[in-house]
C-alpha cells in the first residue's frame, strides 16, 4: 500500500529527468566538439609541419646550388667575357667574382645583394627566388629558395705589400747593386723597393709598381759579359701574409755604352687570389737558349738610363671562405633560413711553386739520405713551367735550398753525373721563400697527407701498402683522389690526386692531369720504355712515418729526407705546369660546407 505523502513529496522532481539528459547530451555534444577541434588542430599542424618542412628543403636546395656553382658545374648567363668560350678562365666562378655584384648578378638585377642570379635562373613572376618545379611560380605554387652570398671573413678589397730585390751576382756590400767595369768607366744597376699600404681593389684591379731598376751609365760604360740572375720578393701583409717571387735577369748588352734588356720569367703571378700583371705592353714570352742552359725563358723589357719602375696592376684577393643564406619557402607562407661557411678547400690552397717541386735537405744522417735528381736521357724529355692555360709562368723545377739547386742546374746544363739533353723551359729555382703552409714542415704536410688518406677512404681510393689501384682517377675531367700507402706503379690513365706513401714507379706509357705528391724515402722512378706525360704539378717530399699504417706522428722538429728523383729508367717523359688541372684535382675537396645552422 503506498502512502498518500510519497507522491506529494516527489512532485518537484518533475521534468529533472529532462534536464539530466539534456545536460548529459551537452556534455556529449562539448566532448564531440573537442574531439573536432583536436582533430581540426591537429591535422592544421601536420599541414604546417609539412610546409615547413618543404622550405627548410628548399633552403637546403639552395645551399647546394650555390656549392655546385661555386665548383665550376654551371656556366654563367650571360658569359662574363663573350669573346671567350664558357669554359674558358675568364667566364669560371671564383670567390671575388660570386661576392661581386657586377659579376655575381646579371645586368639589370636590381638586388643589392650578390645572390649569382648570372648562374641561378630566378623565376620571372617570382623573381626574389628560384622557383623548384617544373609548373613556374603560382598562386598554389611557390616553393623556391633564394640565396646571397657574402664574406664572413671580411677580406675586403685592400691590398698592402713591401718589395725586397737581391742580384745572384752583386757588389759585395750590397746585394741589390751590381756594378760592371771600374774608375770612371762603369755600369751600375740597381734595384730599389717599394711599400704599397691600403691599395684599393675594389674595382678589381689597381694600377701599382714592385719596385725599380736604376741604371747608371759612368763615362764609356761598361760590358755585361754574363746573364745575371735577380729575384723581388712581394710580401704581402694584407688581408693575408704570404710571399711571391718575381724572378728574371738582367741580360748581356750589345756595347759598353749600352743599356742591357730584361728578361722576366712571368708577365703574370698569382698570389692568393690576386693576379699581378707587370705592364710592359710584351707580346709572347722569348726564348734565349742559344745562350746556353739554363734557358732564359719569358718576357723581355727594354732598359734605358735612370729609374725604370715595374709598373703592373695588383687584382683583389680572394677570400678563402664564402657564407651562403639561404632563404626556402614553401606552401603556406612557409620560410626556413639556413646559413652555412663554404671553405675555398680543405687545405687552404693545395698547390706547389714549381711544375716540379723537391723538399729536403742536400742528406740526412738518421736515416742516411742523399739528394738525389737524374732527369732521365732521353732528348724528348721535356720540363716546363709555362702554364698551358694562362700566362703565369713558374719554375719548371723547384729545391729549398741553394746546394740543391746547383746540383740541378748543373744536370740540366749537361754536366755529370746525370747530364741532361732534354729541354727546360724556364729556369730552375730555389723556391724557399714561396714554400706553402702545408709544405713548411713534416708536421705539417703529414697532417695533410692524413687529411687526404680520409678522402680516398671515403671515397673508395685509399690502397693499403702492397694493394695495386684498380684506378687512378679520371683523367679527361682530372678528379678523384688516389692515396697509396706503400710503394706502388703507375701506367696507364689517371687524373686528380694522387698521393704516394712510398716510392712511386712510373711505368710504360702513362698520362696524369692533376697533383702528384709523394713522400716516401723512395721518391721517384722511372722503368721501361714509352711515353709519359704529366700536367699539373708533382711534388716529392719525403719524411719519416708518411704511411698511414705506420701510425707514427713526425715531431715538429723532424726535418725532411733528401728528395729522390730518378728517370733514368727508360722512356720520354714530359711534366708540364697546368693550372686548371690543378683546379679541377681540387674539386674532391674543395667547396665543402664547414657547418649549416638555421637562423
């Protein structure tokens, strides 16, 4: 039986049921609300995510873009020089030409930035960027990147040098003077340096000097019996410390009242990018071998009384780092920035002073080494450091020290006990003052050497000692890395660098565009017959530990072994300087990214 009261009591609950459901479909209705809008942020940050990914790609499509102009990949359009074909010297990519408006921008690029829009196709509807895809810059399509290019190192376009001069035949107490003749009879030469501070590049060359020659003519004068050797030193202090040799000689006179000729061996040099050009209006280099060896090879000036200033021009330095920004954009208004510091190459100018360059003393003790130079006999053997590519002419062979020397130029003028009939073009030097940083000392060309070793590994070029190379590079294009840490024989076809721990063995016929360096206590041989020729540079420098195997880190005390180079072996051979095959050896380590960050 139910109560009466019950029901009444209950009366005010009506319609809670109502309202509970209503309450609890609200909360269904706030959590279904939810899981939308999650799902609606979530899928909005994936979209970002994903855009943002596509720019930081596209940033990093143009650091790379960037690298492969800057290795020489891309021909620039318009050319620099249109009387000169793309490949030529004057149209290849450089630091000062990438970091120059006028040269990094086409004409008409309005940019104040040199972002290498002669070598990068920016888009003509999006024209602050290179458009990637093949659809052209639109509304639903921007993805791109945009690059600028600057100097993180600030080497601007000042120069500063000082010129010092010295004669091989001089007055006793002065070695930039030679006087011929005596009393009141004579013929005086002199040369006076000079100090260039702050000299402005900027428009890519400047007008300058190196110095003078003084000649006096005293009474009737005097004869100049005998070619006399002189060599200026251009010291550079800025934006880097280095030197350069301009080398030549004063030449015999006709008469005694006379002013003698001068034969430079080089109209043109290069000195960390700055090219020096001596203005004497010259046509092709001479060749005065009819006055017997060593050759009096290169550009002959005309001397008259009084000053004669070495005038010549002085091009801008070339930094050895660029910094690349570089700006991606993708869909969305995406944008991701990447910086990232090119290195010129890894070993700061890998290059030697001579077409054919010997390191080390006249003999060592510990372990017992002689110096050691026989040319080969064959009168088809020819040495030359006249560049095949340019005007710069070096040394056709090169030593570090003056006995040295003698011992060369005595084998090249025929006299035993390794008399020379081939021909030398240009005159051997001791190169000493002009030796590079990687080339100063064991410790250091051992770091490089090991530097190198890492390349070939990963590459696929290192042989371990006993291991015969499968290649040697290629040679048509002159690239790729060789390392062999041991003795090792080379025939055949090869290109790039290649580097030799141990005795290398020329054999047959063979053919080499780029830089050879070896700096085992073996040097270098010569078996069998045929035909050799190399083109670019080769450098014998041995020292003690220079296997990698041997693990043994040369001191910085330790002094070279005497350089061991023999062709007596049979065969022709001829080693020619050429430049852009040393530029193209470079290319396995050169233009490398030393670190990316995101800005």
């Amino acid at each position: 039986m139910i109560k009466a009261g019950l029901t009444s009591e209950r009366k005010n609950e009506k319609g809670a049921a109502m309202v509970m459901a209503l309450m609890i479909s609200f909360l269904l209705l706030a959590a279904s609300a939810g899981l939308l809008l999650e799902s609606t942020l979530n899928t909005q940050n994936v979209s970002d995510a994903t855009a943002e990914q596509e720019a930081y790609n596209a940033a990093e499509s143009g650091i790379q873009s960037a690298v492969n102009v800057l290795r020489g990949n891309i021909a620039p359009n318009p050319l620099l020089d249109t009387t000169k074909p793309a490949t030529d010297a004057a149209n290849k990519i450089n630091f000062v030409r990438a970091l120059t408006l006028s040269t990094s921008n086409k004409s008409g690029d309005t940019s104040t930035s040199a972002r290498l829009s002669r070598w990068l196709t920016y888009d003509g509807t999006c024209t602050d960027r290179v458009v990637l895809g093949s659809s052209g810059c639109t509304v639903s399509n921007n993805y791109g990147f945009s690059v600028t290019m600057s100097d993180p190192d600030n080497t601007g376009s000042q120069v500063s040098y000082t010129t010092t001069g010295k004669f091989f035949d001089s007055d006793l107490t002065d070695v930039t003077q030679k006087t011929y003749g005596s009393g009141l009879n004579t013929l005086v030469v002199k040369y006076t340096g000079t100090t260039q501070t702050d000299l402005n590049t900027a428009s890519g060359a400047a007008s300058t000097n190196f110095g003078k020659f003084t000649l006096a003519i005293n009474g009737t004068g005097a004869t100049i019996s005998a070619f006399n050797r002189f060599e200026i030193q251009i010291h550079m202090t800025k934006p880097y410390t280095e030197t350069r040799v301009i080398r030549g000689y004063v030449e015999t006179n006709s008469a005694p009242g006379n002013p003698p000729k001068i034969i430079f061996d080089a109209q043109t040099f290069t000195l960390q990018g700055s090219v020096m050009t001596l203005n004497f209006s010259w046509g092709l280099p001479v060749n005065q071998a009819i006055i017997g060896p060593p050759q009096r090879y290169g550009y002959e000036a005309n001397m008259s009384a009084g000053d004669n200033v070495i005038t010549g021009t002085m091009g801008s330095p070339e930094p050895i780092r660029v910094l690349i920004r570089s700006t991606g954009y993708g869909p969305r208004g995406a944008v991701k920035r990447l910086e990232a510091i090119i290195q010129k190459d890894s070993f700061n100018d890998l290059n030697a002073p001579a077409t054919l360059t010997l390191v080390g003393p006249t003999s060592t003790t510990s372990p017992s080494t002689t110096f050691n130079f026989n040319p080969g006999s064959s009168t088809v053997t020819v040495y030359s450091g006249d560049d095949v590519v340019s005007t710069d002419i070096i040394p056709p062979i090169g030593v570090v020290n003056g006995s040295n020397l003698n011992t060369v130029e005595d084998s090249v003028s025929g006299l035993p006990p390794h008399p020379f009939n081939g021909t030398v073009i240009g005159p051997p030097s001791d190169v000493s003052t002009e030796v590079p940083d990687w080339l100063a000392s064991p410790y250091a060309l051992d770091a490089t050497i090991k530097g190198l070793a890492n390349v070939a590994q990963s590459s696929g070029g290192f042989y371990p000692s006993g291991m015969t190379p499968t290649s040697w590079g290629n040679n048509s294009a002159g690239t790729g890395v060789t390392f062999c840490d041991g003795n090792c024989t080379f025939s055949g076809n090869g290109g790039g660098i290649l580097v030799v721990a141990g005795t290398l063995t020329l054999n047959g016929n063979f053919s080499f565009n780029g830089m050879i360096i070896v700096t085992g206590q073996g040097g270098i041989t010569r078996s069998g017959g045929g035909n050799g020729t190399i083109q670019g540079n080769i450098v014998v420098a041995p020292y003690v530990g220079s296997r990698i195997q041997d693990n043994i880190d040369p001191a910085t005390t330790d002094t070279f072994l005497s350089p061991q180079y023999d062709l007596s072996g049979g065969g022709n051979s001829t080693v020619v300087y050429n430049s852009k095959n040393l530029g193209t050896s470079m290319v396995a380590v050169s233009n490398y990214a030393m670190g990316v960050v995101e800005k």
